[in-house]
C-alpha cells in the first residue's frame, strides 16, 4: 500500500499516536528533537465512555494524553496510568513503546470499517455503532500496524479544528498547555 492508496481509500492521516512511559519527559524529547509544541494536555482522563477493549468494557481506562501538531496532522502521546489490559498496555508489555496508531477520518465509517474487516484487520478496541464509533483495528499480517477509524464529520472536524486553533492562540513559548477534556 502506497499512501496514495491509503489517502483515496481512508481519506487523509489526521494523527499519529505514541506510547510514552511518562508525558512530560515526552513532550520535552519531543519539543527539544523535533521542535514540536506547545501542547496541550488532558491529565488523568477516561475517554473510552462506552468501549470495548478485545470484548471487555474499558470505559475507565485512565490516561493521560498530550496533542501537538506536525504541520496538518496531530501528534498524539499517550500515557496509561494503570497496569490494566489495554491495547497500549499490550505494547507497553512487549517493551515496544513508540509509534502507536495511525488515525483516519473516514467519510463513510460503516464502510471503512467493513473494507478493514475484509483486508486482513481486526477490530481491538471499538465505540459507537457501526455508523458512528471510533475502532483501532490491527493488521494480521503486518506487525504492529493499528489504524484508528473515527467517522469524519462536524464533531471531529470541531474537535482537531478546535484543538489546533486553541494551540494557535496559546502563548506559544510555553510549553504545556493544561486542558479538561
């Protein structure tokens, strides 16, 4: 798959996520190798209302979760505040923290999903229903490749538009930004 094969299939990436042991020694590597900031960041959060993490209910998975943009897309990094299963835990335990998922905002969700399902993916973790939800979903056949699926519509737009918005106008010399999600 080239990512002009991706981009007409799932429409453009809209984020990268990372793994991290500890957020702000990662917002720090991130700003001083790569420039990358400000950032905000959502402290001890459980976003997952209503998921499924491999079957089970994972509505109180805690994390701590920081964003940042490269150019259009948004940086993600990820911190999970337990030891509980969990599809970050999961690589945590291999000793593979790092690059996490890929994030599409796909036009139609339904579709999206069913075309992953028929290509070699499965779903890991999923929300919503099969209309409007959100899924990470792993290759079987290559090696930690996760996308995440969000369907693409006003609520998302506002949400990555609002969140780049409010780090354009945030003082810009200072790193972190505190947000309630």
């Amino acid at each position: 798959m080239n990512s002009t094969f991706l981009q007409s299939r799932f429409g453009p990436i809209r984020q990268i996520a990372y793994i991290v042991a500890n957020i702000d020694d990662a917002i720090r590597a991130w700003n001083i190798e790569m420039g990358v900031g400000p950032f905000a960041v959502a402290r001890d959060v459980a976003p997952f209302a209503g998921a499924h993490y491999r079957g089970e209910p994972c509505d109180d998975l805690r994390l701590n979760l920081a964003f940042a943009y490269l150019g259009d897309v948004q940086l993600e990094l990820i911190e999970q505040l337990d030891e509980r299963p969990s599809i970050y835990r999961e690589m945590l335990d291999r000793g593979n923290p790092g690059l996490h998922h890929y994030c599409f905002g796909v036009d139609d969700y339904s579709s999206a999903c069913q075309s992953l399902m028929k290509t070699g993916f499965e779903p890991v973790v999923q929300a919503g229903d099969a209309d409007n939800g959100m899924m990470y979903c792993q290759s079987r056949t290559i090696p930690g490749l996760i996308l995440e699926i969000i369907p693409w519509n006003d609520n998302s737009k506002r949400y990555f538009d609002g969140t780049r918005q409010y780090l354009a106008g945030v003082d810009q010399d200072q790193l972190i930004h505190e947000i309630i999600l």
